[in-house]
C-alpha cells in the first residue's frame, strides 16, 4: 500500500478487510455506492454484504437495504445483491438481467430517476438520510478528501450526506486519475447561486470530495478491475444511422443553422448512440466538444482522430481493448477531460445554457415522436431512463436513435402509440433509424407522422403503419388514434410473439 | 393621444388605423404577436388582418401565416382569426374553442410547445424569421423602447427578431404599469452566461424591451381592455383540493423538511390551481413569493391578505371584479411585482435555481403517476401543455390537481393508463384530487398505484380500478398492465359516452 494513497496519516489504521467494512451496513439503511455506468463502483464491500446477506438470511435472519448509486454497477455486483436477496429499493438506474428480472417480479421496487434529480432530493430530505457511503477512490487526500476513480456519479453528495463513510482504495486504478475531476455541489437553496459553468472546458470545483475524515469509518483495499463495456461494434445499420444524421448535420451547416464546430455533443450510453458518436471521425466537422455523461470508447478515437477538442463526462466506460489503451496514457488525455458529479453533467441549467446535441437511444417511438426508453411491452423495464431525459428536454437539438425493427422483423421500434412514455413529442427533434431521418420541428402531429412513416419505418411495417394513420386521420383529432387498436401491435406481440399482421407474415 | 405615450417624437407620424398596419402582413408570413394567458395582447391589428382574411379568402386571394404569441389570446381574438382561415400554423399554446376546433380537425396546424423553449428556436433559426412582430404597448420610451403592457409572454424576442414592428398602443392600459417588467433576453451561445435571478424578486434586465427605432413600421392606437379571465370561483371540490395540500405541506413543515415559508409558488392557470392558490390565505403559512407564470386573482387575494411578499409572472389575467379593484391601486402593488418574459419566468435553470413548488392541473393521470394535460380521449387537443411541463420536471415538489372525475361521473380523472402523457411518472411528486393526496416521492409504481387508488380515486371508480391492477399484478413487470385492456375505459367513454363498466352504471 503505497502511502501516497492515503496522504493523511491518521487514516491508515482505519484499514479493515471488506467483510469488516460490511459488516458497518445494518438491515433497513440507507446506502449510497459510487458507480456510474460500470466505472468507478466500490467493489469489495458490496461483495461481501451479499455474502453476508446470503448467510443471514439461511440463519433466517433479516438483511436488505436501500441501494442508491450514481448509475449502473459493474462486476455483477447487481446480480449478486439481487439474488442474494439483499435490495429492497434500488435507485436510480440499473442494467443488470437478474435485478431486472426481481424488478419486474415486484420483489425490488425500482425507482427510475431523471440521473440529475437524486441529490436534489437527499439534499432536501425527501430520500434518505444515508446511513453508510461506499466510495472508490484513488486515493485520500492530505485533508482527508477522497480522489474518485473512473466516475464521479453522485458520490460526493452521498459522501458529504452519509453519516458514515467507507473508502475502497482500488490499487489498479491509477494515481495518475487525480486532477481529473471537478467536485462542484450547488448551494443550498434559498441562496443557491447559478452554477459557475459556462463552457464544457469550465473548472469549477475541487478535484476531490471534501469531507471531514472523521466520518471515514472504514478503508477496504481492492485490485479488481472496472467491467469492461459491453457495447458491440458499430455494423451496417448503427453506420446508416451516423450517416443520416451525418447528412442532416452538414445540411444544418450549409443553410447557416450550425457551424462545423456544430454545439457541445451528448451521447448516451450503448452500441447505438456509440456508434453514431463514431461516424464524427470521417465526417467534416472538426473542433467538437463533448458535455456528456459517459464517455465511451468513441470519445478517445474522436480525440486520437483530431476531432474532439474537450470532452466533459461523469464517468469513464470502455472495452477492454480500449482500456488497455488509454489508461497507460491517461494523462496525456488528461488536459482535455473532466469528470463531474452526474448532478453537473445532467443539470438543465448547463445543459440548456449549453445548447447541447444530444442523442440517445430510444427502444421504440410511435407515429407522432413520443419515445419510450425504458419499458417492453408497456411493462417490463430494462434499465431505466438514466440521464436521456436531462438532456433531451433541454437540448438545443434532441435526437433519438435506433433501428427500426427488432427480433429478426418480430418487433417494430416504430409503433401506432408508444406503450410507455418516457419523452414526449414535447422534447424530440429528430428520429433516426437505418431506414433514415425524421426532422419534427416545428411540425403539428398530423405532420410528424407523414415524416415519420416516409423515413424511419421499416418496409415491413410501412404499409400497416401508414393506414393505421390514415383510418386514424379519417377519425379526426390532433393527434389521430384509434384508440381501441393503438396498443394491438404489442397485444399482437405478447400473444402471438410478433407485430406483424397474419397476411404481412406469410409475405415476409 | 398624451405625448408621454411615445416619447420619442420621430415616431409620432407612424400612427396608422389598424388596416394600414394589418396590410403589412402578408400571405405566407410568420407574425409573432404579444399575449399571454388573455392578458396583453395586440387587439386591433389581429382583427384587422382577420376583416382582411375574409374579404381577401371572398375573392379567392390567399392569406394564411403562422402565428406565434407567448400564449392564449383574449378578446376572442383566436376565434376570430381561426373562423376567418387565417392561420396555417399556429405556435405555442391557444384556449380557443373555435381555434380548436380548427386544430382538431387539421385545419390549422397546431405546434404544441414548452413555452419557454419557443424564442429559443427563433433564435436559432429553427423556427422563424419573423417577419412582423405586433406588440401591445403602454408607450415607446425616448430611446424608441416598448413598455409592454399585461404580459410580456414572447413579445420582446419577437420585437427584437422581426423585421418590421407593429406597435399597439393601448391607451385603456395604466400608464403606471411602467416599471413593472424586466426585460433581459440570454446572451448567445456559445458565450451564454448564467442567467443572474437568484430570488423571485431579482431584476437583471431593462424596464422596456430595447429595439432599433427604426424597425416601427407602424403604431395603432387602441382602446380595447384584456378579456376577463373565465376561471371559476372556488366550490366545494376545489376547496377540499386545496385542504388536502394544506395539510400536506404543514405535515411537511412538522418533520423539517420545508419551513413556514415554503418555497416559491407557481400554480397553472386556470380554476382549479387559482382555488389552491386561495387555500393558502386561511393557512399556518407566511411570508410566501410566487415565481410563477400567470398571476390571477389569487395572487392579489394572497397580497391584500398579508400572505405573499413578493410575485414573478409573465402576465396578469384577472376576473372583471379583482381587475376593477387592482388596476386602479397597481402603483400600491408595484413593488412587489416584476413581469417577465415567459422564457424567464418558465426557464428551467431558475426553477431549479429556486426549487418551486409547481401546482398544475391535471386532465386525466394513470395508476402510476403519468399526466395527460391536453388531450381528450388519447386525440382531441384542449388547450396545449403550456408552462406545466417546464414548471413540473424542476420544481421542487411537482404538484398535479384535478377533480376525481368529470361529466357527472361519466368520466374518471384516474384511469389504468393514460390516454396521452405530458408528464411522464418522473416529474410527478403528488398528485391531489377532492378525495385525498398521494405522495409518489421515491415510491416505486407497483407502490404508487396503491397510494393513488387508496387516496385519490372516485368511489364509483375504485373497485374497477383496484381489480385491474390486481390482475395486472399477477401478469408480472414493474409496470404492471393488461396492455389489451389499458385503453379499454377511453374506447368506452367514446363508445357509450361513460367509462363507468356497465354493471356499476347500474348501481350508480
């Protein structure tokens, strides 16, 4: 254990093997874990709570909490707690398959957060209080700060909040990530001031958590590694998606709406919304910013290429092969990063003052742009909305991407009436499928469907969809819907496992 | 025509007659138009253009534009125009009966927005150019400056953005209202500073909106008054809304989460919010502001009671009575009262800023929390979303009221899913009807819809209620539903003009 890890000295008896810093997480708390879409999770302590939950509970004795974190957790470590029936609550995100399974058997209420909104309500007292803070951390300051690792997430409020505090030391994260964060936290209100960040390159924090040491009740050391993403490479469709947006993009440009510089880029997290970001690299635009949640390996071939200049997240995500790349360079990339508390990198307030592209990725969108991102069939939820909609409503340009047909053909992404809504037409610009791009600004409803079915639909679905509208239409209405028939897609997909008319079927 | 009410004397030979200054428009044009929320809006102009309409539509010439205001017109000014076909497009928000009848049937196309995103996309020439702006006007300042009158809604971006201005000078309009708004527009992006309102009663801007003078194309003078509002007074139902938040928000002050105080008020327009307004007059709490969008009767009933200090709107809509009563006495209000541009007064960064308490009314939620504010029966547009959605996703506390159900019981306000989602299950806190309040904060939705069939249902509709969630419970996923009957109570009142099952009819 190097001491530069834990700088002040007073500290480094507190260091304890995880099950004894588990040990401090009682039945009923109130827990906040770092963590943000796989990076910079504590590791060892809720490894061991899940042990130690699956032992209590053979002894038939009671042990489940409220889990808080900033995002997703890597290493299983959703899955361990899920089965180890350790979660009564989690908030405010998660993409593990067995949480998401209990979620959906209602045996873990889940509740799904705008990723900007949780502190707000810690810090008003309407959620918590926190019993107990899990941080990773590169190290611990000469002040007792705490150094956070791949991502920053909602760690510095649950630090700054919890009664006590539990530091995992991770070794293999290296020291060279200090600097690289901004901690900035609001004022209380009714004094708060505007947040002081005007630019994706502003720095106006700390680059570590202050708190006082005193609460620091445990250090863990640990040497295992962040998950490595799990997004796949771009393919022929993600490319068409990048290239209609692409195409749209230098339109925008050439009829005086944008420059090539264009405005600070969000993207959201996955396969889809990373491979569009790669269509950047072989496009004209040059000069880009990024003020984005995660950043993904696209924001490093963007910088390796000359074409990001800056790029400001709250976490850090990558493949393997990625990882093995940049982290020995860290800090070469060091000057043109920055990681915040996801309160910042989602906050409205910067996001407007910004004027942000934002682009994320939607699971299906119906006739009229309304876009569900989180639920399967109106009921099953895969992960949560996360962060799309902080920057959705409040982007200069909101887009939506994905492909327009799902399950070899079974699924369309484009539907008569979305079966959940989590944006509404009221915060979507643009939708982009393979098929190609829907502009919807400033359009009426009737409007947006012409566009909608001429140039995101899949052939397969084309023909049912338009006289759907049409029969809709002859109806009346400003938003026409035959409303005994708007779900029968799904209802057709749940009983029958496809969307497809019977007559389409034998067809295709 | 006093010589005060254009100062600057160079201007004083543009005085037209209204049908000089309507020939200034012509087919095919984007006209922005002061008004918000009946209060403020240019009245000649509009009715001279409608004259034109019609005698121009007679002999077979076109004449259709957009029209974008801040908000809803008075003086039956929308219907006028709808009836004369004048308007192609119209942008943001209207409350006209014959106007939506119009949108309804896909005569004008109606571009539903958040109001305080409508000046963003002019200018960012998304939306736009304008080519006419028509502005109400106490008078032009020395410097050819507008003193707006009721609102200021969109008018000073409209005035800046336009090319030729149409300035109405509405000599029924106090003088004193001078000195009344603040006027101060974003800087441009990429170099947008933080905007500077700290407190409800933070003025950061100009008294008048500041425009080159010689942009004035023409000056109509007018004796028209603002429409009175139509809300209702309070009843026996929007009383019992109004206890159930009162007591609410004293059990929130009991264990510590907000003080006497509270936080900053906004309330929707309309007669259900304004009688929540009336709520606080005979409560424990005091020394209240309001930052909010319209400020109507309640507003000035919550001053003369001693209750408020201090209110932020965009306009001023007041009944016949409470208008009588206030204009005479606005010097005595003045102080404590700044009108905004919409943009500010709905701008998500000061909402947050802030931490509001946002009270907006409801058409139809869902089991899980989701709002329908617009639609009825999934297709037929009311009035618009209007500030609900900036208002909802920032506030602090995200209130929506609505009476328990409607048409004498034929329609439930709380249905298994709604028919149209304006707000989704994230940006609502609490939902309130006559029967009780429901706390939704950090519940998941399985738990949610207990609270809301426990305290907000009408009895006629709780069983019905109650047995669908159970047996959408027993499908499974964390939204539970029957997705092929979800709709099933809208495709009823549309079919047999009641959602009530028939066996309850009975009974009932």
């Amino acid at each position: 254990m190097p001491e530069n890890r834990i700088r002040l000295s007073s500290l480094r008896d507190r260091i304890v093997p995880a099950e004894e810093a588990a040990a401090l997480i009682g039945d009923g708390m109130i827990v906040g874990m770092s963590g943000f879409t796989r990076a910079g999770e504590a590791k060892a302590v809720p490894m061991a709570l899940a042990a130690r939950a699956n032992a209590a509970h053979a002894r038939g004795e009671p042990l489940r909490i409220t889990l808080i974190t900033g995002a997703s957790l890597g290493n299983d470590l959703d899955k361990q707690m899920a089965e180890a029936h350790l979660l009564s609550r989690r908030i405010p995100f998660q993409s593990d398959p067995a949480l998401r399974k209990a979620i959906n058997a209602g045996e873990v209420m889940f509740v799904d957060q705008h990723l900007s909104e949780t502190v707000e309500h810690l810090r008003t007292n309407q959620l918590g209080p926190i019993d107990v803070a899990v941080i990773e951390a590169v190290g611990i300051t000469a002040s007792g700060g705490i150094i956070p690792t791949t991502s920053v997430g909602n760690s510095a409020t649950f630090a700054i909040l919890a009664k006590k505090v539990i530091v995992e030391i991770n070794l293999t994260q290296p020291e060279e990530l200090e600097g690289l964060h901004d901690i900035y936290i609001p004022t209380r209100r009714p004094f708060r001031e505007p947040i002081p960040v005007v630019t994706p390159e502003s720095r106006v924090g700390l680059p570590f958590i202050p708190i006082d040491p005193e609460k620091i009740a445990a250090i863990v050391v640990t040497r295992k590694l962040d998950s490595a993403s799990n997004v796949l490479p771009p393919d022929a469709e993600t490319a068409a998606i990048a290239g209609h947006l692409m195409e749209f993009l230098k339109h925008e440009v050439k009829i005086g709406r944008l420059t090539n510089r264009l405005q600070p880029l969000q993207a959201g997290i996955g396969t889809i919304a990373n491979a569009v970001m790669h269509g950047f690299i072989e496009s004209p635009f040059g000069d880009l910013t990024m003020y984005s949640e995660v950043l993904q390996d696209s924001t490093f071939d963007l910088f390796d290429a000359g074409k990001l200049n800056f790029a400001s997240g709250s976490s850090i995500t990558l493949s393997k092969a990625k990882y093995d790349q940049v982290m020995p360079r860290i800090t070469d990339y060091k000057s043109r990063l920055i990681l915040r508390p996801q309160e910042i990198s989602n906050h409205p307030e910067i996001i407007r003052r910004l004027g942000l592209i934002g682009i994320n990725t939607a699971l299906e969108f119906d006739l009229y742009g309304n876009v569900n991102s989180t639920h399967v069939g109106g009921t099953h939820m895969m992960n949560g909305i996360g962060g799309s909609g902080d920057f959705a409503r409040n982007a200069y340009l909101s887009v939506f991407v994905t492909k327009s047909i799902a399950k070899g053909g079974a699924l369309s992404s484009v539907v008569p009436m979305v079966s959940h809504v989590d944006h509404t037409e009221h915060d979507v610009d643009i939708l982009v499928t393979e098929v190609g791009l829907a502009d919807l600004r400033e359009l009426a409803p009737r409007e947006r469907a012409r566009v909608i079915i001429a140039n995101c639909v899949h052939p397969l679905y084309r023909d049912a969809l338009s006289d759907y509208f049409e029969r809709a239409t002859a109806r009346g209405g400003h938003t026409p819907h035959i409303i005994e028939e708007a779900l029968a897609w799904h209802v057709r997909a749940r009983e029958e496992g496809t969307m497809l008319p019977e007559k389409t079927r034998k067809i295709a």
